[in-house]
C-alpha cells in the first residue's frame, strides 16, 4: 500500500470528571489512505468520536486531556497543532460534519454566510465572492434554489437539508479529509440515503477520503472501504469492509453482527443483544475490555490485555482467540456464525 | 414586518387607553380630592370650585371628558401649581428624566452583556468570583443606599483632591449625568450580567460553536459572530421590563441628586391628589414604556431571524 494520508498512531485521551479520570481513547492506532473511506464503528462511549475530534482539535480542555499519540498528516504530526507550513489544518485540509445538523448550524447567520465564513478565513475571499462561491457550493450539494436558500436562515431548512448545508461548508476549501461524525444518526432513513449517497458522489469527484463514524452497519456495508471497530476505547478489530463482515475475527464484531435486526417479514427471528454492559472506564480492566461479555472468554483475557494480532491480508484482531499460542487459532478466517445477508440493509 | 410593527402599535394604544382608566378611577377612589387643603373651604367657595373644574359631574362624564381632552393631546392644566399646563411640565422636565434613563439602560446593558460574556469566559477562575460577588452586592443593595454611598463618596473625593472634581447634585452638563445614571442602572446591569453569564455559558458549549472551530473560526471572530450574538438574545428579551424598573426607580435617583426631572412632579402630584398631573404623568410615562417594550421587540427581530416572520 502507499503511503496513508493520515497516520495515527498510540493516541490515548483522558477526561477529568468528578468521579475521576475516564480514559476515554486508550491507544488507538490507524491510517486514512487518500480517496478511502474508513468507517469507525462501536457503541456509544467506546471513544469514536472522541479520537477525530482530538484530530480535529475539538477535544475541551479542560477537561479532557490528550495524553500521547500522534496523527502524521503526510508526514507531519498535527495533533495540537493549528497549521502545517501555514496552511491552516481545521477547516481547510480537513472538513467534519456532525450528527445533528439542526444545531450543529448558526441559528442566527443565514446559511450561505456560514459556508462564506470558512472560504474569507482560509482563503482570504471577499465577503461577496465568498458568499457566490458559498451558492455553488450548496448547487454542488444538490440544494434547490441555492440562491435563494443561501440567503435563508438554518430555521427554515429541513434537517436534511441542513446536512447538506453542513456538507457544502466542510468542503468548502476542498479538504483531503471529510471526517462525518454520525452524519445520518438524526436523520430519518430515505434522508439518510440522499446524504451518502451525496458524500459518495462528492468523494469520487474530489477523490477525499472520508473517516466515517457511525454506530450503523447498514451504512459501513454501504460506504466504507476500510472498517474500525472500536469497543471501550481501543480498536479491537480491523479490516477491510469484506473481511469485517464476511470473515469477522472478534468475537464483539461477530455480537454486534448478530445483533443487526434483519428484513425477515414473518418477525419470528428475535434481535439477540450483546448481554451485559461496557466496561467502566474510570478503572479500565487489566485484560481485555470484552471479556466479561464474551461467549468465547478463555482464561487468559482476565488477567491479560489481548494484543494486536495481524491476520491475513491488512486485518488484524486484538484477541487472544488468534494468537498463534491458541490451538484453536489454526483458522482465523473462519465462516461467520451469521447468515452474509444479514449485512444487507 | 410593517403589518407586526402596525399590530404593536394599536395594541400598544389600547395598553395606554387601559392605563388611563385604570388610574382614573384609582385616582378618584382615594379619600379627597386637589380642594382638600389645610384651609377650610366655606361650601359656597367649593361648590364653585367644583363647577369650574367640572368635579360636581358624574365620574363618568368627567372621565368622557378626559379621554376627549386626551386624544387632542392636551392633559389639562395642573390643580395645584399656578397656571401651569401639564403638557409644560412633561415637556420642560420629561427631556431630563429621559436622558438619565436612557443614559442609565446604555449603562446597563453594554455593561451587563460585557462583564456577563468576560465572566462566563474566565468561568470559575478569579474574574468571575470578584465581579459575581459585585453583582451580588448590585442586586441587593436598593438605588436609594447606592445613590446616597455614591453621593458620600463624591463629596470625600472632592475633598481629598481639593478640586470639584465630578459635581455632587444638579443638573446641566455631561459631568452632572455620569453618578447619577451609574448609580440608577447599577441593579438592572448586575441582574443582566448574572443572566448573560449563564446563557453565554449555555452557548460556549453548543453544537455551532464546535461546528464553528471545526471551520478553523479564530476564537475572536468565535466569540462575536457565534457566541456573542446568540447568548444576548435573553438579554434583550428583558430588556423591556427593565427599561420600565430603571424609569421608574429614576424618581428616588432625581430626587438625591436634586435633579428636576418628571419624578418629583409625579411623587409630589400624588401627594396633593393634583389629578390632572398624576394622570398626565402616569399616561405619559405609560405610553413611553409600552413604546420602548415594542422598540426592543422590533430590535430583538433584527438579531434573531427567528421571530422576524411572525
């Protein structure tokens, strides 16, 4: 593979609360390859969001902490950092969006002034040329009368379109990285549709990458190249979107696979969860994270943290059930327990 | 936004006509009336009396009579001071009053926006703990023990220094208007900093401003285009009352600071159940609060494009 684009690596971010420090990111590492999608998925508070917005540069501090790690952007390490060789990074090299466009906009800017504010920072524009450049940027994410809508107020946008006013203002300066944090969660499902398939259009015109965070499977099966899955603050499996969903390797990829509810009309087959709950991240366990969850706990994952395993082809697990050591390691590909289709939306 | 700002206006006159009446007939249900003085009147000289003020009519035709007096404009001539018409009291002394007042909400509300924002930035850090115990002390002392601590401390500094540095009553020049506005929009600028500094906090951590840091905003440009701007919004909505609370407290603030301004009149007009004064100066000072009530709606529409629409 060539060289990624965005490299982390190691990065570990930590909170101040009153019941004391939560280690909400604990080593997580990864890299973005130019033009790629890479979905990072997990339940809430295993750190998704946390690890781009320390990218990003989102992380309040206090109270939050970022405690190691770094993020190389072609080479050079932007976390903490504003600029690289003065171009600025937030906004200009890379874009984001957020899960709820209602309040994600300005209530009291209209929409095409909020899309021009990016263009006059970064690229020194004029306010008019700012604002017409704004209009076929709203043009480009495929919002009717743009003229007249950049000129109206986020109130009088549907959700949806809100979205897509987000997305014309993360594009904005033609970032290498659109990070989309749960860009469809508040969205109703046909809205939702438009919205990928609007970041999938604009990703092969500009050749982006795009990190992707969402807690939907439906949604990586459809966008993402490379898939994370991210569970008590640490990636615990990685892989191609095939290899995540065909040859799952950790037994919490193969849950929340299991945990997909299905099309089947008759309603006779049950969801079946994943019993028990997170671990507590105040005192992260010695072992592994998911293995007072885990069907197939072996004796070892109590006491000690599982480490990353390589697979074959770029996958890689961390879980002891692969570790060469295991007997029963000798077929890591193994079939998944659930039906394929289940990964159709 | 003309049919809204139409709309305001007619229910702001039936505000005033509401106004009127119910001071009218508050006014003629107080025991006596302008002819109950010290002196005796023998019945002969105040039934006469009473025929040539019209007080011998039914309250009814005398309040008929006053509305019509009213929609001409013309509050009648006061009972007890010579030869003085109200509309020359309101326009010698009304001037005064509004200067202090207008002077005294500028105070307020640039302070309280200021000092609000200044202490939900340093939240919990030395900034904010000195001037929240200000503002606590700012709302619970009344104007009248401000205003006579502010005059003390005026005279002690002309003393010290020797020179008539800032003049400790009257009226006339700038220097006079500068303690006394102060001093009468002090409370009403503590209570807005208390309210800024929360919902400016409430605005710190919303979803746009993030969104706003992810463009790569400058924290200046943050702080006034986004931050600022939403946060002021609850400020502006109580600004009308409080515009109604600094006016109104203006009366004790005039009469310390010896300045002549429509609250002596009022308190006095009172007093002396001067009836044509007290309503001249109630309706008055009504309908200008119920203007200034519909200005803020009509400002607050310009700063959220929210309520612009309806």
């Amino acid at each position: 593979m060539s060289d990624p684009l965005l490299s982390i690596s190691d990065l570990r971010v930590e909170f101040d609360t009153y019941g004391g420090i939560v280690q909400a990111v604990r080593g997580v590492s990864f890299d973005v390859q130019a033009g790629q999608t890479t979905a990072i998925v997990g339940e809430s508070g295993c750190g998704k969001s946390v690890t781009v917005q320390s990218v990003m540069g989102l992380i309040p501090s206090p109270p939050g902490r970022i405690t190691s790690g770094r993020a190389m952007l072609r080479g050079t390490n932007i976390l903490g950092a504003k600029t690289i060789n003065g171009q600025d990074i937030r906004g200009d090299q890379i874009g984001m969006i957020f899960q709820d466009p209602m309040t994600s906009l300005n209530p009291t800017m209209n929409i095409g002034s909020q899309i021009a504010e990016t263009l006059i920072v970064h690229r020194g524009y004029g306010k008019s040329r700012a604002f017409q450049r704004a209009i076929e940027l709203l043009e480009m994410s495929k919002i009717p009368e743009a003229e007249k809508r950049a000129r109206q107020y986020p109130f009088e946008f549907s959700g949806g379109m809100l979205q897509r006013a987000m997305i014309a203002m993360a594009i904005a300066c033609e970032p290498d990285i659109l990070i989309a944090d749960e860009p469809t969660t508040a969205l109703d499902v046909t809205i939702q549709a438009q919205i990928l398939d609007l970041l999938g259009d604009l990703q092969r015109e500009r050749g982006m990458a795009i990190i992707l965070i969402t807690h939907d499977l439906g949604v990586v099966a459809r966008m993402a190249d490379e898939v994370l899955v991210m569970y008590a603050g640490q990636i615990v499996e990685q892989g191609s979107v095939d290899q995540i969903f065909y040859h799952s390797a950790h037994p919490y990829t193969l849950g929340l696979r299991a945990a997909m509810p299905t099309n089947d009309p008759s309603g006779s087959k049950r969801l079946s969860p994943i019993d028990g709950s997170p671990p507590d991240l105040f005192n992260p366990p010695p072992g592994c994270g998911y293995c007072p969850r885990c069907p197939q706990a072996m004796k070892i994952c109590a006491g000690e943290p599982p480490p990353v395993i390589a697979l074959d082809q770029g996958q890689s697990a961390r879980c002891w059930l692969h570790h060469p050591d295991n007997p029963a390691a000798a077929k890591p590909n193994q079939a998944p327990t659930g039906q394929p289709g289940a990964m159709d939306e | 936004m003309l049919q809204y700002t139409v709309k305001r206006l007619i229910l702001g006159i039936i505000t005033v006509w509401f106004i009127a009446t119910a001071t009218f007939f508050g006014m003629h249900a107080v025991p006596g009336d302008p002819l109950t003085t010290d002196k005796a009147l023998s019945p002969t000289i105040r039934k006469n009396l009473e025929e040539k003020y019209g007080l011998d009519k039914p309250l009814v035709t005398q309040y008929g009579i006053y509305l019509a007096n009213l929609a001409r404009g013309d509050f009648g001539i006061s009972f007890t001071q010579e030869n003085r018409e109200v509309n020359d009291i309101i326009a010698e002394h009304f001037p005064v009053s509004a200067t202090l007042g207008i002077l005294a909400v500028i105070f307020a509300a640039v302070g309280g926006v200021l000092w609000g924002a200044l202490t939900a930035l340093y939240r919990n850090r030395l900034p904010d703990t000195i001037i929240m115990f200000l503002v606590i002390l700012g709302i619970s002392v009344p104007s009248f023990v401000v205003a006579a601590l502010g005059q003390l401390s005026l005279v002690n500094l002309n003393q010290i220094t020797g020179t008539s540095i800032l003049p400790v009553g009257g009226w006339g020049t700038v220097w006079h208007m500068i303690v006394p506005s102060l001093v009468l929009g002090l409370s009403t600028m503590a209570y807005l900093t208390r309210l800024m500094r929360s919902s400016m906090l409430e605005i710190v951590n919303a979803d746009f401003v993030r969104t706003a840091k992810a463009k790569g905003v400058p924290a200046t440009q943050i702080f006034s285009r986004h931050q600022l701007r939403n946060a002021i919004l609850p400020v502006i909505t109580v600004l009308g009352p409080q515009i109604a609370i600094i006016t109104t407290g203006g009366f004790v603030v005039e009469i310390i600071f010896a300045i002549p301004g429509l609250g002596r009149y009022f308190v006095q007009a009172v007093q002396q159940l001067d009836y044509t004064v007290i309503m001249g100066t109630t309706v008055f000072y009504g309908a200008f609060l119920v203007f200034m009530v519909i200005l803020v709606d009509l400002i607050y529409g310009l700063i959220d494009p929210r309520v612009r629409l309806e």
